[in-house]
C-alpha cells in the first residue's frame, strides 16, 4: 500500500466542475452562477475551489458545520449579526458553525475552501 499522496488545492484546470445556483427561496439579488471543484474529501473535511458570479443569498450554516475560505481572486460580503465583513483577494476567512446572514458575492470571486463537519 502506498503512503497517502498530497492533494493540491489549485489544479482545477482538467477537471469538470460541479455547476449550480442558489436556491430560489434564499436569492436575494441575481441569479449567480456557481462552480465547484471538489479536490479533496476524508473522514470529516473537504477542500476544494469555488468560483461564482456576482449576486447575493441568504446562508444558513449548521451548527456541525464550518468552512475556512482564501479569496484568490474577486470580492465577497458576508452580512451578518455584527455588520458586513469583506474579503478581497489574499485575504481569508471563517464562517462559523451556525452562521446565519447573506453571502453576496461583489466581484466575481474565486476562492479555496475548506469545510469541516463536526460531529
């Protein structure tokens, strides 16, 4: 058996994404597109990349579930109880579990992620 490999978080270039757009009872303006490049999954984390377009849902984290994100390119804004929060380009974030507020995504944005389900 060989040793477990490492997974890189940034070649998406030869791999189909996963396509999709917030659900229509959350939209709160336009109608983004989303991808996803999922890299990475074991035991309770995965990892990957996301990219979308400009628009904004609301978001509804469990209580089990967090993500850590680095915006490579693009602006978002995550509204919550405290106020907005940007995230521009080199930067990161937390959302944490059970987070409740919107994502708006200000410049098209593509980010890695990182998401961790507790038990």
């Amino acid at each position: 058996m060989s040793p477990p490999a490492i997974v890189r978080i940034d070649a998406t270039d030869s791999l189909p994404a996963t396509q999709d757009r917030p659900r229509p009872d959350r939209l709160v303006a336009g109608n983004p597109l989303r991808q996803t490049w999922l890299l990475h999954e074991a035991g309770p984390m995965s990892a990957g990349v996301w990219a979308c377009e400009v628009g904004r849902w609301r978001i509804v984290f469990p209580p089990t579930r967090q993500e850590y994100f680095h915006v490579l390119s693009g602006r978002v804004r995550l509204h919550g109880p405290a106020g907005p929060t940007d995230i521009g380009p080199g930067q990161g974030g937390v959302i944490p579990p059970g987070f409740e507020g919107e994502f708006e995504v200000i410049e098209p944005v593509r980010k890695q992620f990182v998401l961790v389900d507790m038990p």
